[in-house]
C-alpha cells in the first residue's frame, strides 16, 4: 500500500487506518518456525523442510502467516497438506497440458506421494507454481517423516479429490460444447471436489495432532460448508479473471435464467452498460445468495474448535469471505476486474476474528449491509432477506445482542430500549408474585428479595469473604493456642515441658517403686 493509498484510507476510513497501524506496530507472530527451538515440530533444520516452508510462503504469503502460528506439529502438517493439494490443483489448471497427460498423472497423485524422488516438469512455463512441482521430492521426503495418521489422512483425501478433478478435467477436455457446469447440484459437487474435502482433511488433522476433540472429525457436513463458502467466494470475485482464461464456474442454470447464452454476455453487458446490464446484476445476486447459504453452518463449525489457534485459522478466512462477499454484491466491477476488500479492513477483521461472538457479530454486520443493498426488484430479493434472517436469528440466538456482562460488578445488564428486556423484568415479577402469594403477603422488608434474588446480577460469594473467614478462623485458633499456653504456665509454672503435653505426668509428682506421689 502507498502512501497515497495509506493517506485516502486516513481520511475515508480512519478505524482501518488505526488498525493497520496498530498491526504494523504491535503485531508479533506466535512463533518463529526458524527458531532453533522450534525445529523439533517445525522441521526447519531439514532442508527439505525449509525449501517446504518457502513453496508455502510463495504460493499464498497471507495463508502461509496463519499457517505458522498454528501450535506445535499442526502448522508443519498444514503446511504439508496444502502443498500437495496445491500441486495436484496446478497440474488440473494447467490448460497446457492435454488430457492424455492430465489423466493418469491426477488419477495416481495420491500414489506418487509415497514415490521417493518423484518431480513433474512438463506443467506450462507461466505457471505460477510450476516450480513446486519441479521440486516435489522435498514435499515427498517430508511426507515420510509425519506421523501415519496425519500420512493417511492427506492420502486419502488426496485420492478423493483427484478423482472428482480428474472427471471434470476430462469432461472439459472432451466436451463437443463449451463445458459449463450445467446445473447448481453439479457445481456444488465441484466446489466439494475441490473445498469441501480440503474442509474434512482439515478436521481429520485437527483431531489427529489432538489440538481438537476426536468428534470434530465426524463433522463432515460442517466441514463441507466451510470449504464451499469460501471457494464459493472466491469463484464469485474471479468471475472477470476466469472468464478471460476461457475458465467458467458460474453455473449455467443461474446466469441462463436470466437469459443469457454465454457468460462472457455478462460482463458484455456490463461494459457496454446495455438493457441487460441489471439482468447481470441479478445473476451476481444469485451466486451471492448461493454462497450465503453455508453461512449458518460455517459458524456452527467455528463454535466447536477449543484451540485458539485452530480457531483463529478457520475464522480468519471465513469472515474474510463474507466481507468479500458484501462488497462484491450489487458491484458491477465484479464484471469488469478483480475486486477485493481494502487491505485495511482485512487486517482489522485479522485482528478481531479471535472468538466466536465477535465473528458472529461481524457475520451479522455484513449479512446486514448486503440486505441493504439489495434491491426490492431483485427476483432474489425475498430468498436474500430469508437468508440473511438466518445469519441474524443465528448470531441472536447464541449471542443475545440486547444482554452485556460488566466485568467490574459482575452484573448482567440489559439494553432497556430492546422489548426483550421488557420480558425478562416481567418474568422476574411475576416470581416475586408468586412467592407473595405462597406467604400470604406476610414478608418482612427485604425477605422477598432474598426469597426471589435477581438472577441478573451475580449470586456468588465474593472471594473477600472466603478471605475473611479463614483469616477469622486462624485468629481463633492462635488465639486459642495463646491462652492454652498461658493457662499451663500459669497453674504449673516450670513443672511441665512441651512432652509432657497431653500425658497424665502434668501436675503429677515422681512415681516412686509404681506409686505417684501427688506433689
């Protein structure tokens, strides 16, 4: 960002200009992978591990710094995961390559993750992460030293997504037609491809470094919707860039209802800003809506992670997508170029996407703003405040907008201009009620409150007071021990000693031949 840009983004969005200065500033990350004391999760004394964290650091720099603070072993398993994925997706996107060579390279990726040496040369050379497969030995010899579990999770889903790339790879290479995904089912079947089951990798790995519990595993459909928010987002940003590749993910049962023959129609019609310009708009609405749709099951996911790291991961990129998806919305320039949130408002959603309620409220804020957006004439208007309804009653439901927790008295307050207050304060009348009419109206000053305490405001006893009876108790027991004391120096003098306590020789004389003489 330039100085320019830093100056205008002062003056038109001074919270984002403080918190990119503040994470300029203050932000440290967690760990240092090159730490000597972190090479024995990290693997950064191996030079295959090393050349591992560069490939990460070049292919997506932002993903890479999340990575890396992930706990212990976690963040080098990551790391591993998303080479191999991002190796396999190369070699699929590569339109240099023909299918006779695509195939059996896809349908046995899985295989060659165990084939000591093996590297891939023939992807085109402009592209972008050519190298990583011109060096995947080290990806390979990395591979080996991971723990089997963690080994046979990526295997296998490996397999899984090769296979679903290979049959739409092939499907596009022998397509008599120009190859649209035809219908929503089919691209959602796509999206699980290549999202949904990096999305149940993920949970597998969580619970098999044990930074999760074993269930988040079984998560799968949670899972899914994770992943297919965020592909779904990142689809609907790249339509401009895909469509000038010859690349179409857009489904041709959204934009063909709308009547248009091919998706380079859309971003015609923008440019030219002919009649059909807002029949576009409302394709863009569409695909909007469609992703939305994983909005409630994402949070449902992210309020089941315990580890802090973990959760930062995962929530940093899915309120990154509904961000995205908020200013993509209604955004002609969807059609025209790429279109991304301000660097600014990414590091102020990096900063603040460290626990469940503040991500739903960050959730709820955007799903707000793109219902302002749209528009009463939009055929999707009532499915977008539907969906959008969800992700507030969601957000409403876990994390009641109208009740805030003050620290300092340790006291539930409640917003006295929200009507749901109103029924809270009755419900606690009408308790008292009852307990005066139990009584007979017979209750002394006081005595209600007591009977009926405020559930509001905290009942627990304050630690002072703990502090206060075993300070009381010891004072007595002191006390107690002082006066024993005195009481025996006073009635025996100096004809007792400390051993003599609690024997029968206190106040006694010398036995003499068995008898005691009483002195």
């Amino acid at each position: 960002m330039g100085k320019l840009q830093q100056l205008q983004l002062l003056f038109t969005h001074p919270t984002e200009f403080v918190a990119l200065a503040q994470y300029w500033l203050y932000h440290e990350p967690k760990r240092d992978i090159t730490s000597p004391q972190e090479f024995k999760t990290s693997g950064y004394d191996r030079e295959s591990m090393k050349r591992c964290w560069f490939f990460l650091e070049k292919t997506s720099r932002s993903f890479a710094a999340v990575i890396k603070e992930l706990d212990g072993d976690l963040a080098r398993v990551i790391c591993l995961f998303y080479l191999v994925l991002r190796g396999l997706d190369t070699i699929e996107d590569d339109m240099t390559l023909s299918d006779e060579i695509k195939q059996p390279i896809l349908r046995t990726f899985h295989q060659k993750l165990s084939l000591e040496g093996w590297t891939f040369d023939g992807c085109g050379p402009y592209e972008k992460d050519r190298q990583l497969l011109v060096e995947f030995d080290n990806v390979i010899t990395e591979m080996g030293h991971l723990d089997p579990l963690c080994r046979e999770v990526i295997t296998d889903i490996t397999h899984k997504m090769e296979t679903g790339m290979a049959d739409f790879a092939h499907r596009a290479a022998t397509s008599k037609t120009i190859p649209y995904l035809s219908t929503i089912t089919e691209y959602d079947l796509y999206c699980h491809y290549v999202a949904g089951l990096v999305g149940e990798g993920l949970s597998r790995l969580f619970a098999a470094t044990e930074k999760e519990r074993p269930w988040i595993a079984d998560q799968l459909v949670l899972s899914n919707s994770m992943g297919l928010l965020l592909q779904k987002t990142n689809i609907l940003r790249d339509f401009r860039e895909d469509v000038d590749e010859r690349r179409y993910f857009w489904p041709q049962e959204i934009w063909g209802s709308y009547g248009f023959k091919r998706p380079e129609d859309l971003c015609l019609a923008v440019e030219k800003q002919t009649v059909d310009e807002q029949k576009a708009m409302w394709a863009l609405s569409h695909m909007t809506l469609n992703a939305l749709s994983h909005c409630v099951d994402a949070l449902d996911y992210l309020v089941l992670l315990k580890n802090q790291s973990v959760f930062n991961f995962c929530a940093i990129p899915a309120v990154m997508a509904i961000a995205t998806l908020e200013v993509c919305f209604m955004n002609r320039d969807i059609f025209l170029k790429n279109v991304k949130i301000r660097k600014g408002e990414a590091v102020k959603l990096i900063m603040q996407a460290t626990n469940p309620m503040t991500v739903a409220y960050r959730f709820r804020d955007y799903a707000r703003a793109i219902h302002r957006k749209a528009s009463p004439s939009d055929p999707n208007f009532l499915a977008l405040a539907v969906m959008c309804g969800k992700i507030e009653a969601w957000v409403e439901h876990h994390y009641p907008t109208f009740v805030t927790f003050t620290k300092e008295s340790k006291t539930i307050e409640y917003n006295t201009e929200d009507p749901r207050s109103l029924i809270i304060k009755r419900d606690h009348e009408l308790e008292k009620e009852k307990v005066r009419r139990e009584r007979g109206g017979n209750l002394q000053k006081g005595e209600l409150e007591r009977l009926v305490p405020d559930r509001h405001v905290d009942q627990s006893i304050p630690w002072q007071l703990y502090v206060f009876v075993l300070g009381a108790f010891a004072f007595l027991l002191v006390f107690t021990g002082m006066v024993v004391l005195v009481s025996l120096w006073y009635f025996y003098g100096d004809d007792w000693t400390w051993k003599d306590l609690g024997t029968q020789s206190i106040g006694l004389g010398i036995q003499r031949d068995g008898n005691v003489v009483r002195q």
